[in-house]
C-alpha cells in the first residue's frame, strides 16, 4: 500500500513524516509507504528530547501548536516527559500589523475604528498564532480587549487538517498502531475543539455561560461579551485587568488571603464539570489572573469542554470511589467512560486502578485529584480500554487548577475540598429538573388515560382465545429445534432401557426357542438395546465434535 501525495498537501505530508522518523515512528512511515519521501527525509538521527519536540510542534505552525496542546492531554499515548513539554507549548508570535487589524475589524463590525471606539490601541496586550488582542474604550466608556482573528488562519488550518485526516485515515485502516488508539477519532475531537475556538461568536457564548455557572462565587469574575461589537472573527469583551497567579511576588503573597479564593475556584469548577457539564478546559495559571479587587478572573474561553449526563454520573462515580478507596467502584466507573477495545485485560485493568486508589488513599490531605485522574487514563490506555477525550480534559482541568492552588495558597488541600463540596453536588444531580417533572407527569397522564382501554383489549383477546405474547429476546427456531433434539434422545434412552428391562424379566420365561443357551425373545430385545445405545452415542459424539469446531470458527473469525 502507497500513499499518493496531493501536490497542494506534499509539504506538509513530508513534515508530518519527518517529524515522526525523528521521534522514533519510522515503523508508521514505513507501514504506510508514503511516497515523495527522499533518504534525505528517512535518513536522520532520533531525537528522544520531550523539549525539543514542543519547539518542533511550534515551527510547524498553529495547526500542530494546538495538536501539541491536546496530545498533552493524552497520557494514554505518550510518555509523562513528553506530555508535560507539550503542555508548556507556547504560541507567542510576533504580531500582524495594525493597519490589518484595522481592516478586519471594519470588515466585520461594518463601521470605522474610529466610529465604534473612543480609543483602541495599536500596540496588542498579546499576540498568538490564531488571534491577537487590543485593548479599547467603547463610546460608553466602557473598557474593553477586542480579540481579532489572524489574516488567513482559517484556510491554514483547513488545509493541514485535511492533510492529518488523510494521514490519519490511512494509519487507522493500515497500521497496527492506528487500529490500536484510533488516530481518526483523535482527529476528529481535535477538529470539533479547533473549529469552536476559530468561531467568537460561539466563545461569546461560552463566556455567557461560564459567566452565569460562577455567579453564586463572588470572588469569581468571567469577562462579559459585547455582542454589538463581536462576531466570528473578531470578540469584543470587558476588559479585567489583573495579574497571573504565577506571577505574584513574595510581598503579594503574604498580603493575599488565598484559601477563600481557592476554595472558590475549586467548587466552581466541580460545579462545572460534576453539576453542569461545561466547563473552562483549560484553565492554566497564564488564564487565571488577580484582579485589583481581590477577584480572579476566568479569561480565554476559546477552550471548553462538555459531559453528557452519564459521563458527570461516572465522574461522580468515580471522584467518590477515590475518595473512599474503592478500587472496584473505581475500575467500574472508569470503565464506564472508555470504550473496550480488542484484547482488553479487565483483570490486569481492574488490578492496577486498585493499586493507584490505595496510593492515592495513603496521600491522604496530599492527594492531587487531577494526577490520579491523568494516571487512570494511561492505565485505561495500557489495558486496552480506550478512554473518552473528556476524561483526559477532566483530569488536566484539574492539574492546572491544583498549580493554581499552589500558587495562591501552599497549605490547600484539593482532595479535602472536593470531600466537602461533593455533598452538595450529588445533592443537586439528585434533584429533578422543572423540565423532568412536567414530563413525567405527562406520560403519567398518558399511562392513565390509555391504561382503561388497553387493559380491555388484552381481557377482549384473553377471552377470545386469540391472545398471543411474542419474545424476540432469544432465537426461537434454534431453540425448538435444540429442544425437539434432546426430547428425541431422552425418548430413545426411554426406549432403550425399556427393552433392557424387558429382555431381563423374559429371560425367566422358559421357552423351547433358544439363541446361546437363553430365550430368543430374550436375546433378541438385547441386541435391538446395544445396537441402539452404541448409535446413540455415536450420535451425541459426532454432534459434539461438530459444535467444537463451530465454536472454534467462530473464535477465529472475532
């Protein structure tokens, strides 16, 4: 098999190539026989450094930057060094110029800089590879940032992902190593995430309802959209200045009261991700900063994350199984949220989280819920079971936030906090929604209102004769047939041992005809029996021997 390059997507095939010959992956090139590939491109040294990956990724481009950025999620496909680099990937890069800026913003606001904003600054708070941001005073007065998209970007990416799915799709159909992690569903999260983060409209939406989920945390703040001034390309917001959490010098610290605000970063997010199912995915100290009024702000919402209602039932599930140190409640849970794959080892799966919650329970006040979730995935990963994306953005949200903790307040305790805020959230999910109860109480009126009529059709057709219950549940032809087979050999066993019993009461009966010795009726009912016993065993070993090699069939084929 040889894959053809599309002249518009060699560049970036080649790169691709090159980049997993010099991380140890030349098996994957060589399996899919990627044509155009010179020996200059084979032919070089491994490199085992998880950094100079990172500075890799960067040089590709924002596309691999952000592909970095989630596969330092993904502990069940790459070793903890390598995870922990491509967690600090950086997209600083040098800025577009401003009379671009100028342009795009008019483009998509439909008015002059000048019409919309008393000020706007052509020096950008930051640049990154997919946007940089302005700060700018509206007409109102109201201080805000604008966050404009770069030139381009959208087709740049469109372009490298239709490379990776090409790629991507050929390793899953070719390779051993595709089969095993499914590089196309890794691509297709990475593309939904991509997708949502290029779209300021739905990250307005997504400051919206952060904004709403942290309302009840007071020292807790998310910056408002400004929806006139906002859409796909460029987000208009408010403007909280503050600063990093990490970036807090020694006199800060000992004037800050950190443990409230922890306490309320850490019950929000549990909220969140337990009560809500969205939540900020990426929540670094670098989008955590201390306002000049004692707050912390949630910034950069171009990165979320959902759960379906039985996944926060498993993640509750499981945070509580930690907690208590049921390794079996646990492996349960956690299994509840992967997907089994071939030559899943449940023992050896079962086994290893038991271990990790015992270790975890030794830590005691210690224990850091975000590194024992990021463990369970890897060891999810190593037993064949591969685990759901959100697990992996559920354990990372949490690992940021126990840095942020760090940061803020040495001496808090996540798993002590968790302890005492999932009381409350287990109480909540137990509560039925407005929305649920006026269902039920509509299919209760349903139920009462068709049960009268119902009830008379089946006593009409019980006494009719013509009532009928049907069950699909099992194969009902191969059943009978199964059955009319073992009633047809206990009736010739019957059979047999009657003519055995027979021939032995006759034996006593003096007759003048005889066979050996002995009476011929006698004689004659013995033979019929053993002929008739040695083909019925005949019988049952050949159909046994026949099942057998169903059996093996079938094996061999799954």
């Amino acid at each position: 098999m040889s894959l053809s390059l599309k002249p518009k997507h060699l560049s970036r095939y080649r790169d691709i190539a090159r980049l997993l010959i010099r991380y140890g992956r030349s098996d994957l090139i060589r399996e899919l026989d990627v044509d155009g590939l010179s020996s200059e491109d084979t032919d070089q040294p491994l490199c085992s450094d998880a950094e100079q990956l990172a500075t890799d990724l960067e040089k590709l481009g924002p596309t691999f930057i952000k592909l970095g950025q989630l596969l330092s999620t993904r502990v069940d496909l790459l070793p903890a060094p390598y995870t922990e680099a491509l967690a600090r990937l950086q997209d600083d890069v040098a800025p577009f110029p401003f009379e671009v800026v100028e342009q795009i913003v008019t483009d998509e606001l439909g008015v002059d800089l000048s019409h919309a904003f008393t000020s706007f600054d052509p020096t950008p708070l930051a640049a990154a590879s997919l946007a940089q941001v302005h700060r700018a005073v509206l007409r109102s007065g109201r201080e805000v940032v604008v966050k404009v998209q770069r030139p381009g970007i959208r087709k740049q990416i469109a372009d490298d992902m239709s490379a990776l799915a090409e790629l991507a799709e050929l390793a899953d159909n070719h390779t051993d190593l595709g089969r095993r992690f499914g590089f196309g569903d890794l691509l297709g999260q990475f593309r939904i995430a991509l997708v949502a983060e290029l779209d300021y409209q739905q990250e307005a939406l997504n400051l919206k309802a952060l904004a709403k989920i942290v309302d009840p945390w007071r020292r807790l703040v998310v910056p408002r959209p400004v929806p006139d001034y906002s859409t796909g390309r460029v987000l208009t917001m408010d403007y909280l200045p503050g600063r990093k959490v990490t970036d807090l010098g020694p006199l800060a610290r000992i004037d800050l009261d950190g443990a409230p605000l922890v306490d309320d970063l850490f019950a929000a997010y549990l909220q969140q991700i337990l009560g809500d199912g969205f939540f900020h995915a990426d929540p670094h100290p670098g989008n955590v900063l201390l306002t000049g009024d004692g707050r912390l702000a949630l910034i950069d919402l171009g990165m979320v994350a959902r759960l379906s209602s039985g996944a926060q039932d498993c993640m509750v599930k499981l945070l509580l199984a930690v907690s208590d140190g049921n390794g079996e409640a646990a492996a349960d849970a956690l299994a509840g949220l992967g997907r089994q794959r071939n030559g899943f080892d449940r023992d050896a799966f079962r086994s290893a989280v038991g271990n990790l919650v015992m270790r975890s329970v030794e830590q005691g006040s210690d224990l850091k819920a975000g590194a024992v979730v990021l463990e369970m995935t890897r060891i999810a990963g190593q037993a064949g079971l591969r685990p759901a994306p959100e697990l992996a953005l559920v354990g990372k949200a949490l690992l940021n936030l126990d840095q942020v903790a760090q940061s803020l307040d040495p001496h808090f305790a996540p798993a002590d906090a968790i302890r005492l805020h999932m009381a409350s959230i287990v109480q909540n999910r137990m509560q039925t929604s407005s929305g649920g109860l006026l269902g039920a109480a509509m299919e209760a009126r349903d139920f009462t209102v068709q049960l009268p009529g119902r009830i008379n059709k089946v006593m009409d057709a019980v006494a009719g004769g013509t009532f009928e219950l049907k069950v699909d549940a099992i194969d009902e032809p191969q059943l009978l047939a199964v059955m009319q087979r073992l009633a047809n050999r206990i009736a010739t066993g019957l059979v047999l041992a009657s003519l055995v019993v027979g021939a032995a009461l006759m034996m006593q009966i003096p007759t003048q005809s005889r066979i050996l010795g002995y009476p011929s009726i006698a004689m004659v009912c013995f033979a019929l029996a053993a002929a008739g016993g040695a083909a019925l065993l005949i019988s049952i070993l050949a159909a046994d021997r026949r099942i057998a090699r169903t059996a093996r069939r079938h094996r061999s084929d799954v």
